[in-house]
C-alpha cells in the first residue's frame, strides 16, 4: 500500500509539473498575444492619423478640428492621449487624465509674447470645447515625444512616461510617436499616442493563473513595466512617480522570484528564449517561465510567469497525508489480525512442542489432541503414532539393556578370570625371571669371585692363573647372556632402567678398549683408539650399560673384520642441545670388515636378527644390536649404521652427557695390585644367607688385612654388629629370618650404627631395590657379582683408605704410575718373627705360609712384609728370608 501510495504521489507529481507546464506556457502566450494586440493599437491609430493628415483629410490648420477629431479617436479606443505636433510649433490632441473623461490640449507656437501657448479645454458629449481648465507651457518641438520620431524617421516608442497629478491617478503611460511627411518628404509633424501601462496589470490581474502565482513584465534593465499582483509597479516619491525594479516589488512574492532568477540570470540582455526555471522561495516551489517579449517598434521586454507548486500539489498532498494513514491503518490492523492468527495457529503447535519436550526428557506417555486446523491436525495423527512407536521401542529396547547388561557382567566376570589368569602367569613369568636372575647370579658370584680371589692369590701358579683367566671369562660371557636375557626381557615389558652414577670418563673408556684391545690383537686385526683431546673428564651416566653398548658395537667390529682395522672415535659434538651441564659425545666405530647388505641394515636392530651367514653368527645371540638400542633410545639418542658389503660398517651414535662437575676422585684405584691398607685393622661385617657368597667376600677382604666376621641372616647380623661394632657392614637384602633392609632399619635405631656404612649387596639389579635400601638407610648399592676393583673403590670411598700396593719392578713403576707413594715396608717386632724364623730355618713351607698370613692379620702395615715372604717362599727361598729377618732377631 505505501508502494502503490508512493508511486501513485509520484505520478500525481509528474501529471502536476506537466499541467503546471502547459498552464504557464498557456499564459505567457496569452500574454504575449495580448501585449502583441493592445500596443499594436497606438501604432495603427498614428498610422491612420498620419494618413489623414498627408492626404489632407485632416486641415491642420483649423487645429479645433483636429482637436475634436482626436477627442472622437479618444472615445473609440481606450488610449491615454492622442494628438499631433506640428513641425511648424504648436499642436492639438485629445487627453484622459483620470481614464474616465476626454479633455482637449490646443497649443499655439511658443512665443515670448506667448509664454503660455497650452490651453486645456473640457469637452462636451460632442467633442465641443466648453470651458478652460488650464493653461500651461509647452514646448513641444523640444519634447522627446517630437524630437525622437523625428530622428528616427519612423513609428517607435519614444519612452515609458510619467507624470503625477494628485488631482489624477497617477499618469504612467508608452508613448507611441510617429513623424510625418509630405509627397516632397517633408516633415510635417508627429502623430503620438500614449497607452496607459497600468491597463497591462489590469490585464494580467484578470488573467487565471494571478490565483496561484504571479506574472509580470518588465525592461531587459530590471524596471517592472506591469505586474499582476494587487501592489503597484511604481511608488510615489515627493509627488513623483518612481519606477520599480522588479526586485523592488511591494509583492513580496514578485521580489523574491525577481532576486532569485536575476542570481541564477544576472545578465537579463542575454535571455533570448523562453527559460524554465524552479524556484524556491520562503519554503515554496514556483514553476517559472521567462520569455522575451518584442515588437518591431522598439519594445524589449520580458514577461515573467510564475506558478506555485502547491497551488495543484495541495489535493496530492492531502492524498498522500490520507495514503500514509491509511498505510498505518492497514499496518495495525495487520499486525493485530498476524497476531491472532500466529496464536491459533501457534498454540496446538505449543502444544505439540510441549510434548515433544517432554517426550525428549524421557516421559513417554503423551498424546496430542484435535485442533480446528486440519493440516495441525495430520501432524497430531502422526505424532502420536510417532510416540506410540517411541514408547514401545523404549520398551524393547529396555530388555535388550537389561539381557545386554547380563552379558556385559557374565563377559566381565570371564574376562576379569582371564586377566587374573594372565596377571598370575604375568607374576609368574615375573618371579620367575627374578628368581632366575637371582640363582643364576649366586652361583656366578662365586665363580667369579673366586676366580678373582684366586687370581690375586700370590700362591697361585702361571698355570693356574692361565686357568683362571679362562673361568673368569666363561662366567663373565655367561653373566652377559644372563644379563642380555633379561635385558630383553625387560624390553618386551619396556621395563629397561638406567642407573646413572658419576664416572671418570677416560679410565672408563679406556678400560672398555682394554677388553676388545687383546681379542683384535689375537685376530691380527689393527684396532686404533683415537680418543679427542676435548672430552669431559668426569659425566654423570649408566656406564655399566653404556659400556655395554660400546662392548657390543666393538666386539661386533672386532668379531666381524679378519683383516684391516678397527676405529674407535670418541668426540665432543658440541654443547648438548637440552641441558645445561652437559655435552654432547659422539661415539663411533668404524671396521674394514665384511659389511651388511643394505636391505638387512633396518633388521639387524630387531631381536634375534643376524645379517650374515655362517660359522660368526654362532659367537652371538643377535640380541646385542638389539638391547643396545633399546639403551641409546632410553639416553635420547639412537644408534646408526652405514655400511657397504665387503668394505666395511660405521656404527656411531651422539649422547648427551651430563657433566659430573664435583668429581674430586682421582683415578681411585691404578692398575697396581693392592696389599693392603694403612692404619688400623678395620672390622667388616658380611651378612648372607649363603655360604658361597660370604666366603668370595671374605677371601677377597682378609688377604688385605681386614677383620671380616659373617652372619647368614639379618637377626644374626644384628645380633653380631651390637656385639663386634664393625667399621663397615656388607648386607644381601633378601634373606629368611629378617631380611636385609629390616636388618639396617633396626641398626640404624641404634646410636653406635646411626652413621656407620652399610653396603646393600643383593644378587639382583632394580631400580625398587636401590630405592629400597637406599630408604632403609643403606650408603650404597652394590649387586651380585662381586666385582673386585669395584669393591675395593667402594671400601676407599667409605673408610678413606690409604692403599698400600705391591712393589713392582723400578721399571715398570716408573711406568705406570709415578706419582704413587712410594711404600716402606714395615717389619714387625722380633717377638713375632721368631716362630717364622724356626720355619724357615726348618724349610716347612706350609709353616711359613701360616706365619705370614698371621703377620698379615695381626696389623695392615705388615701385608707388604708378609706378602714379601710370601713370594719368596713360592720360590722356595728360604736363604732370602732368613736373610731379610735376621737383622731384628
Ligand atoms: P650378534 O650377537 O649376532 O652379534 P648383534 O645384535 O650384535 O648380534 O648383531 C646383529 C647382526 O648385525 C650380526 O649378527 C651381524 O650380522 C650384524 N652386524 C653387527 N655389527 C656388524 C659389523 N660391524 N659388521 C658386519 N655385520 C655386523
């Protein structure tokens, strides 16, 4: 309705500008024709009175004649005045001062005598003169009315003329003149008429559009000639007349329309054609029409035509205020029927939603009733149907949960069996690997400790000694495979831990090379060590496992070159990427041995994986690869490999480790053979359920002077500690009776073992052992198999031992070690001496043996004296020894 309203505004709008159009287009042409006819008028009557007056129709001499003739003239048209100046001076004519009665002028030549020559006459009904009204001056031969005509040779205009009487409306009139001339064109005289100007505003008064707009004429200078507003075109100033300019009007409108299209038309000579203009003024439109107005006598002027916009737009704007509210009304009426058809047709549907809702939060039971909407309706039909359905799948579906639920719990129930079946199988495995672990290492400890004992028995021959070596080699391979057994077992259940522990990196490297360096050297295989100069002296590591990474990448090296060399580098990469304190070390093993073919290179890394053939692969197991990159992942790095077949492999890997910076040990223990130690005998207690495991400790402390006492479980160990105090306490953790750890828990109550070292020294390795006794109150761990060295590193570190070391050759000292104190031998008093003595006088070699192992009990300072004798009592040279203790005796 507003479109149709607004199109139909804008229609009403254009129909209005085009009636508006052709109306002033109407009037300015009615205008024009009339300007055209009425100022025609004084033209033709000179024309006619110009004729009479050279065909002497007219006797210009008898001028009362003339007079009477223009007073009839007067009566037939509606002029101001129409009359005749003689060329020769004077003249007659016919006037209307007030427009309503008809007065004659006679005028003589002006004389001196004759001042004055004007006499006004009124008139009867017939023209005759009757009385005189005025006499008056009159120079006509001077007036402009004459002297113009004459010098224009033709009919003009002369002039808009003004002249006041306040006796008469005011006298403003276009003078029409005209001269005239005899057959020999000799002036005559001149013929004028004046035309009353404010006769064009009546006019344009009577003309329609003066209802609803303005029209007016005026001189291409501005002056208004006629107006149809009610004001005058003039004013009077001091009993003269004053023309306006248009932009002076009295008509407020007629200025305003003036001063607007005289600033968009300043120039008024330049309008030449009709000119269309819209103006607004005091808020209103005016449609205005400018059009030039001419005649051929001299008249210049322009008709202006003005229409006022709402005169016609009224109605349309009444129309329109009628639209808009008829738009509102509709909009109300509208809204308020939208309204109360949603609600019928929303509230069955609220009352669906409702349901549906409900249907949603579980309450199944809902049903939908009949409204008077048949499409609401089908909907209802198929909802309820809908809900129906919903509650009796509900239903079934229910039992299905219920049967389901049963099933869940009978499967869970199996499945929870089976799991307890596979966790019992799991521990079993378990205790079973850890059994293993530990019953294999019992038996290894043993062997291996007695191999050691033995190999440092002074007593023990070249032979035997070659013999030993032999043992302490198979239980040290069979302690690998131990190891790399249950390595992999650890790997399958991805349980591998790292034991990092500070170590003096250069001895532990070149121990490692130590064991490979004599196996390469067997196979006549060059083996080169190139350590960097740069590396770190201490790191903070797993050197047991690093080593074995490094045991396994070397003798894979060595075992799989025949000829050529082996390369073992060992380098700084550069500062670790993640940590602060540590480095970045790469390892890497080079050989010119048999190479692996590129498609096993991935392989040789999975368990049990061998890439060559034959009689090498049966040394190994195939899990060393294997194991050892399982180790270097768990350090963050990872082992690689290039290698080309029958050139020879790269293994290599980088670690990052951590720098040991408070590593204040030198080398503790040198390659020299220890004796014994100063001081003091100090008390050890060794604590062990089996008998095989004390004894290797025993044998492997009491040649050195320690006082070693045994118990075989924690109850006895305490018992025997409270009672004997010893300086230092070796324990097995797992033991009848009261294990280990209990054991140190009770000491450590006491105040005499509050500090005192206790070693925990189980036949097992794991990471909840160390945490154990590391809780219980132990200083160290220490597993099974007893290694020798390490043992004695241990007791250093704990008692501050000051090792005594077996003289060497001078040579060989100056060898290996020259910075080692040297060690006086300290003989004992000539009491003790005197039973070895009478031994060796007698050459009873198991006498003197006794002797010196008492001499070695007795006091630490006498191992080097007693193993002196020792040794050369194996070379059965009794001579030398009663030659070194005599002197004393
Ligand atoms: P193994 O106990 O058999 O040595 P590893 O896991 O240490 O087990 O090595 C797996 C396999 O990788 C070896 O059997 C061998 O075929 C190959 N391999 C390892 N190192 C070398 C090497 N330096 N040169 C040639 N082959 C090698």
């Amino acid at each position: 309705m507003g479109l149709v309203g607004y199109l139909s505004f804008k229609n009403g709008e254009k129909a209005v500008q085009n009636l508006a159009a052709q109306l002033i287009n109407r009037t300015s042409s009615g205008v024009d024709r009339h300007l055209d006819s009425y100022l025609t008028i004084p033209h033709q009557i000179n024309q006619i009175n110009a004729d009479a007056v050279r065909m002497g129709l007219l006797d210009t001499r008898d001028r009362e004649t003339v007079g009477k003739y223009f007073w009839h003239q007067m009566q037939a048209y509606d002029m101001s005045y129409i009359g005749l100046d003689f060329a020769t001076g004077g003249g007659a004519g016919a006037t209307s001062y007030d427009g309503k009665t008809v007065t004659i002028d006679h005028s003589e030549i002006k004389t001196p005598s004759l001042e004055k020559n004007l006499t006004t006459y009124s008139t009867d009904n017939y023209g005759n003169r009757t009385k005189i009204l005025a006499t008056g001056t009159w120079d006509n031969l001077n007036e402009i009315s004459y002297t113009e005509p004459v010098k224009a040779g033709k009919p003009i205009w002369t002039r808009i003329y003004t002249y006041y009487d306040p006796a008469y409306p005011p006298y403003i009139v276009a003078s029409a003149g005209r001269p005239v001339y005899d057959i020999n064109k000799k002036l005559l005289g001149v013929v004028g008429v004046d035309i009353h100007l404010l006769k064009l505003s009546e006019f344009l008064r009577t003309l329609d559009v003066s209802h609803y707009g303005q029209v007016f004429i005026m001189e291409r200078d501005g002056m208004l000639v006629a107006n149809s507003s009610q004001e005058q075109p003039f004013t009077i100033v001091n009993n003269e007349i004053k023309r306006l300019k248009a932009t002076e009007s009295f008509n407020p409108v007629v200025q305003g329309i003036a001063k607007q299209f005289q600033q968009s038309i300043p120039d008024l000579n330049s309008i030449t054609n009709t000119q269309k203009l819209d103006i607004k003024y005091q808020g209103k439109k005016y449609y205005v029409h400018v059009t030039p107005w001419r005649d051929p006598y001299g008249l210049n002027w322009l008709v202006i035509t003005s229409v006022r916009e709402s005169t016609f737009m009224a109605q349309i704007d009444a129309n329109t205020q009628t639209t808009i509210l008829l738009c509102f009304a509709a909009l109300v009426v509208a809204i308020g029927g939208g309204i109360l058809t949603s609600r019928w047709i929303i509230s069955p549907i609220l009352r669906l939603n409702q349901a549906s809702q409900a249907i949603a939060a579980g309450d199944l039971e809902q049903k939908i009733n009949k409204s008077n909407i048949q499409e609401f309706n089908i909907l209802a039909r198929s909802f309820n149907q809908m809900a129906e359905q919903l509650r009796e799948s509900f239903t079934a579906l229910e039992q299905n949960n219920i049967e389901l639920e049963k099933r869940v719990e009978e499967r869970t129930a199996q499945l929870q069996q089976a799991k307890e079946v596979a966790e019992i199988a799991n521990r079993t495995k378990s205790e079973f690997l850890a059994n293993m672990n530990h019953e294999l290492r019992t038996p290894l400890n043993g062997i291996l400790g007695y191999a050691q004992i033995l190999e440092h028995d002074r007593a023990t021959t070249p032979k035997q000694m070659k013999g030993l070596g032999v043992i302490h080699q198979c239980g040290s391979h069979l302690l690998t495979l131990i190891n790399d057994i249950l390595d992999l077992s650890k790997l399958e259940v991805q349980k591998m831990e790292l034991y990092p522990q500070d170590f003096h990196l250069e001895n532990f490297l070149s121990s490692t090379v130590d064991m490979c360096r004599i196996k390469a050297e067997q196979k006549g295989v060059d083996f080169r060590y190139q350590p960097a100069s740069n590396l770190p002296v201490a790191v903070h590591a797993d050197d047991k496992r690093l080593r074995q990474v490094l045991l396994n990448l070397l003798s894979n090296a060595i075992k799989f070159t025949d000829v050529g060399s082996v390369s073992f580098r060992v380098e700084s990469a550069g500062k670790s990427s993640e940590f602060g304190a540590a480095q970045r070390i790469r390892f890497k093993i080079k050989d010119t041995g048999i190479g692996i073919v590129s498609e096993k290179l991935s392989t040789i890394f999975l368990p049990f994986e061998q890439a060559g053939k034959g009689d090498r692969n049966s040394e190994g197991t195939g899990l060393g690869l294997a194991i050892g990159q399982q180790i270097i992942l768990k350090m963050g790095s990872e082992i690689q490999v290039e290698s080309v077949l029958g050139e020879g492999s790269t293994f290599w890997f980088e670690v990052d480790l951590l720098l040991a910076l408070d590593w204040m040990r030198e080398d503790a223990i040198a390659d020299r053979k220890i004796i014994g130690y100063q001081g003091k005998r100090l008390k050890i207690l060794v604590i062990d359920d089996r008998t095989e495991n004390r004894l290797v400790i025993i044998n492997m402390l009491e040649p050195l002077g320690f006082q070693v006492t045994e118990a075989e479980n924690g109850q006895a160990g305490l018992d025997v500690a409270v009672q004997m105090l010893p300086d230092l306490i070796i324990t097995d953790i797992h033991m009848p009776i009261m294990d280990g750890l209990e054991m140190t828990r009770c000491l450590r109550q006491l105040p005499d073992f509050a500090t005192a070292p206790i070693i925990a020294s189980p036949a097992t390795l794991s990471q909840v052992d160390i945490k154990k006794s590391l809780d219980a109150g132990c200083n160290s761990f220490f597993p099974k198999p007893i290694e020798f060295t390490e043992l004695l590193n241990l007791l250093q570190q704990h008692l501050e031992l000051q090792w005594i070391y077996e003289e060497m050759e001078p040579d060989v000292i100056q060898i290996t070690d020259s910075k080692s104190h040297e060690v006086s031998m300290v003989m004992p008093p000539a009491e003790e001496l005197a039973a070895l003595y009478t031994a060796a006088e007698g050459g009873f070699i198991s006498d003197i043996h006794r002797e010196a192992d008492r001499l070695k009990q007795l006091a630490p300072e006498y191992i080097v004296f007693a193993n002196r004798v020792l040794e050369l009592s194996q070379n059965f040279d009794e001579e030398a020894i009663i030659r070194l203790i005599e002197p004393l005796l």
